[in-house]
C-alpha cells in the first residue's frame, strides 16, 4: 500500500485535480444558466435549451481532461465507479483503485468548495443548488434504473473502443459527447451524475443528501454489468488498459497488455 502511494502518487494527485477542475467547470456553467438573476439565465428562457449548453460545456470540459496531459497519464478516470469497474476487470491493482477513488472524493469536494468560495451565494441559490444531482419528478426508482441505464451505456462504449485498435484514441471523445447527450436528455430523470464523487461533492458542500443512495449504488451496478457483459462477449483477454486515451507517451501504472492491442484475436486469446 505504502510502496503503491510512494510511486504512484502523481496519478492520484492529478485524479483528485481533474474531477475538481470537474466540478469547478460545472459550478460555474450552472450558475451562469441557472442564476435568475444572471444574464445568461435571461437570455435562454428554455430549459432544454439550458440543459443543451450545459451538456456542451461538460462534455468539452470531459474531452479536454481526457486529452489533457493529466488525463494522458492517469487514464482519466475522474469516477470511483468507473475504477470499480476496471479493478473487477483485473486491470489496477487494489491498492491503486483505493487510492484512485480517495482522489476522486477529495478533487470533487475540493472543487466544490473552492467554486463555492469563488461563487459565494450564486452557487447556493435554489436555482443552482450547488448544482447537485437529485431524482427528477419520476421519482428515486426512476432515477436509479436511469443512473444504471446510462452507467452501463457509458462502460460498455468505453470498453468497446478502447479495445478497438482502429477507435480506442477516440474513447474520450465518445465519452464526453454521451456526457453531453445525458445532461441534455436524462437530468431531469435522475440529475445524470453517474459518479458518486461528483454526486457527493455537491451533497458536502451543499448539505444535500437527499436520495444519495441512488448515487452509491447505481452507477457502480450499471458499470459492473458492462464490465460483466464485456467479459462474457469479448473475453477477458480483449480488455488491454484501464486508460481512456493510450496513444501518448505517458507512463501506465495500470496492468497493462496496451502494446498487444494490433495483435490477432486468437494470438491475444493464448496470453
């Protein structure tokens, strides 16, 4: 464990950094379209178009983290749910997913506590609600089959693309454009979190804890059975890295078969 923070820190440190920078890009686009009295807010009277130009915003904010030299090196998993799922896969050993997802909740809080410093009573109007994720009107089971609904969508294009040697440099991408889709088309269902580090971020600094069961429990069932269906269609030697972009020269502290990606299948089958 000692031997594992000693050596790998760096990518804990830039996991707890991204999902803050995360979090501080979605305080700040929510305020500006949510503040009533914001002049963004008044511009785009309509919901669905406010949702739309959030999606946009969050997806490009995903994107650029993926691609980033941060995302490069740490895989950019930014979601302990999204660890959970890779650690079950086999692909980052234990003491590295503990740590990973330590990261995730302390960059996510951290990044809503400074958006709440540098946003003060914006971020904690009603409207804005230190943009926390919550069940829409549906109700908690409607929020939780959606949370598990696009979870296991978001794994499984993961999955599928960064085992792809012709689509794996555009896993991030697709992520972040599903990122986008789900804010625009699925928060008013559950408030689309998908990660129970973004969701408890908000919850802390905004004392709002309603329904955070959902946000625990869903996202890692949804992931898990992507994980659980990859395996039984592809096999488990079809799963290379845990990293959502490889074709860098960062170094992989994961366990890594990234080089034997152009293979033939029945050559990786043997490994």
């Amino acid at each position: 464990m000692l031997t594992a923070l000693k050596n790998h820190w760096p990518e804990y440190v830039i996991e707890a950094c991204g999902l803050g920078v995360f979090m501080i890009s979605a305080c700040v686009f929510g305020t500006l379209l949510e503040h009533p009295d914001l002049p963004l807010r008044q511009l785009i009277p309509d919901a669905f178009a406010r949702r739309l130009c959030m999606g946009v915003a969050m997806g490009l904010t995903a994107i650029s983290i993926v691609y980033s030299p941060w995302g490069k090196q740490s895989g950019a998993h930014l979601n302990p749910a999204l660890t959970l799922a890779f650690f079950r896969l086999g692909k980052i050993a234990k003491a590295d997913a503990l740590f990973y997802a330590l990261a995730q909740f302390a960059g996510g809080t951290a990044g809503v506590g400074g958006a709440a410093l540098l946003l003060g009573s914006w971020l904690d109007h009603p409207s804005v609600n230190f943009v926390a994720t919550l069940p829409g009107s549906a109700g908690a089971w409607a929020a939780a089959g959606a949370e598990i609904v696009i979870t296991f969508v978001l794994m499984s294009t993961v999955l599928i693309l960064s085992n792809h040697a012709r689509f794996a440099r555009f896993t991030g991408l697709f992520a972040g454009v599903l990122v986008a889709m789900y804010i625009t088309f699925e928060a008013p269902i559950s408030g689309m979190s998908m990660n129970p580090a973004r969701t408890f971020a908000s919850a802390f600094s905004g004392n709002i804890w309603t329904a955070i069961w959902i946000y625990f429990t869903a996202p890692p069932i949804g992931m898990l059975l992507a994980a659980e269906v990859y395996v039984r269609w592809a096999g488990k030697h079809r799963i290379f890295c845990a990293k959502l972009h490889h074709h860098n020269e960062k170094r992989c502290i994961f366990r890594c078969n990234f080089a034997n990606l152009n293979m033939p299948v029945n050559a990786q089958a043997t490994l």
